[in-house]
C-alpha cells in the first residue's frame, strides 16, 4: 500500500487506538452486519464501506499486524515482514487471524467470505428466513475438504465421512430439515444457494445423520475449483415414531388387564395399521419386534418396527371397577416384590 492510500484502521471501524482486542471485534460484527452487501443489494457505498471494515479489522485483530501498524503509521508494510497485503475485497482472507468471534475461532475458515456466510445465514429456503427451523441453514465447513467423488451437476446419494481429497476446492455444509414423511418415501425441495435457486430429489429412506452431496454447488474460491455442498439430515420430530438404531420405535399402551391376560392390538406403521398379538404375561417395557415394517433404505430394503410396551395404569375408574380390582388385590397369589425381601446394604 502506498503511503498516499494510508488508511486510519482505527477510525474506521470507529474504536480508539487503545481498544481492546473484544472492543474491536465487537464493533467490527456491529459494522459488518450494518453494511454487508447481502443486506445492502445495489448500494456501492455500502459495499465500498464493508470493504473497509474488513480490510481494518484484518489488520487490528492480528497483534503482530497491528503492531506494525502502530509503530510505522502509513509506511507500517514497509517497515514490517508480515508481508501482508490488502486484499480490498469482502472476501478477504483471514486464515491467519487466530482470534474468536462471538465464541468462534476465525481459523477455522478457509477465508472471510466463509465467515460472513455463516454470520448471516446466507443459506435458505426460498422466501424464507434464514434463522427459520424449518429451512435450511448454511454453515461453511470448517475444514478445506476437497471431494473427488464422481457424479452429475449434484448427485442425490447418501455419501459417508470419508471421501478423498485433492487440492483446492473448499466444501460447504447445511443442515436441511424434512418430515419424517418426506423423508422415508423421498421429495423434491427448492433451495437457494446464494442467487442461485435449485431442485433436490432426496431419495426415500433418508434419515437424521444422512449426507446428500450437492457436486460443485460449495464455496467459491477464485481462481478455484467450486467445492461441494453437503446437505445434513435432520427430521422434525415425530408424534409417535423415533428411531433406535436403524430402526423404527414406538411405545404402545396397554391395560393391566391386556397385560395379564393377553390381546390383540392395532399398531401403525408407515404402510398402515397392522394387527399384533401381545402376549399374555407381558411387563411394560417389553419390546416386540414387527419385522420389515420399519424404515425403508436407498435399495429399497426395510428395517424392523420395534414396539415398546407400556402398561398404563388406568387414572379415573367406576365404582365397579374399583370393586373388581379390590377382589382381585384380595385374592391375588403373587406378590411382585418378593425379590426385594433379601436385599439390604
């Protein structure tokens, strides 16, 4: 930087010159946030301004840069070895800035763009707020992965953790939100990536911690190969189904007088209700097992329904129930507790 382009770092951003390192980086995310140019679309003195910040801010959340900031003034490149150069762009590096922001630590960004990404959320669902639970929430991966996996413009694949690496491209990921019903018959959904709106099929038998791969739609570096974007499941809660495992789970109630005697119930399950014989004898929490009647998978294969027992016991009874179950505490032959006898301290 020339000295006639000497620029007040401190003014700025609009802190004194003995600020703290947290006084800084408070007023740069207040700053940031107000001038954007996600959030000022068109206006060239607002992105001009951020373009400042953050040029200011690299410089004086870095010790070593501001020091030599402080102590040369105007000639502060010349008279240090940092061999820092102004980036004069909102997408500044900040790979060497190893302060937190807000509880985060800056190196774990490939660049500030990445940073400023997830600061905003800038990953939605078409017309939708970005903080919204319901949409899709874009965070920048922490680490520069680089993924050589094969496939169409995006390929709607479950893709496991371990995927090779070559140099350069930076992936993204987000968490993308289905119903459960969505998710084990598989949908289309609309998202936005940036300016950008596209179409995901997501194939029946997702599930929470499946990964969809998106090829070539994750950050941009310029100059770079685009990385790809990984979308993480995750399921709105369900009413009566959960999983455990790779199974489905669900609690069905029964009387103390089913429990005892035996029945048959109707339990649903993805397909419909289907029909189970409880047997007689049975304790709450028993678990019994409806085979291929529980999540379906990418080949089409189907997982077990478990279904967990509860005797409930009945709140609110009429006199003459009441009078039965007095009968039977009278001539009841076992008592529950009798393993209880022997045990002390």
């Amino acid at each position: 930087m020339a000295s006639t382009e000497f620029k007040d770092y401190y003014k700025i951003l609009g802190v004194s010159k003995t600020a703290s390192a947290d006084e800084i980086k408070k007023q740069f995310r207040k700053q940031a946030l107000k001038y954007h140019p996600d959030r000022n679309q068109g206006n060239k003195a607002a992105e001009a301004k951020f373009k400042e910040l953050s040029e200011a801010y690299e410089v004086l959340s870095d010790t070593q840069r501001r020091s030599q900031y402080d102590n040369f003034g105007q000639y502060w490149q010349q008279g240090g070895s940092s061999g820092y150069t102004s980036s004069n762009s909102y997408s500044s590096s900040t790979t060497n800035t190893n302060v937190d922001f807000g509880g985060t630590d800056f190196s774990q960004y490939g660049n500030f763009e990445e940073f400023i990404n997830e600061l905003l959320g800038r990953f939605s669902t078409p017309g939708s707020d970005p903080s919204n639970s319901r949409g899709y929430s874009y965070q920048t991966s922490s680490r520069s992965n680089k993924s050589s996996t094969t496939g169409s413009n995006f390929s709607s694949h479950f893709q496991d953790n371990n995927y090779t690496q070559h140099s350069a491209s930076v992936n993204s990921e987000a968490s993308i939100n289905l119903s459960f019903s969505e998710a084990f018959r598989g949908t289309t959904k609309r998202i936005n990536i940036g300016t950008e709106t596209i179409e995901v099929r997501i194939p029946a038998g997702a599930k929470p911690g499946s990964r969809i791969r998106l090829a070539g739609k994750g950050q941009v570096n310029l100059g770079q190969p685009r990385g790809d974007l990984y979308l993480n499941v995750k399921l709105t809660p369900h009413s009566f189904f959960d999983f455990e495992g790779d199974n489905l789970v669900c609690e069905i109630p029964v009387s103390p007088d089913e429990a005892v005697l035996g029945t048959s119930i109707s339990i649903p399950t993805p397909d419909g209700k289907v029909t189970m014989k409880v047997p007689a004898g049975i304790r709450s929490g028993q678990v019994l097992r409806l085979r291929g009647k529980g999540w379906s998978s990418p080949k089409g294969e189907r997982t077990d329904q478990l279904v967990k027992i509860a005797i409930a016991t009945p709140k609110n009874i009429t006199s003459q129930e009441k009078k039965y179950y007095e009968k039977l505490h009278d001539i009841r032959s076992e008592n529950p507790r009798d393993s209880l006898r022997g045990i002390s301290l």
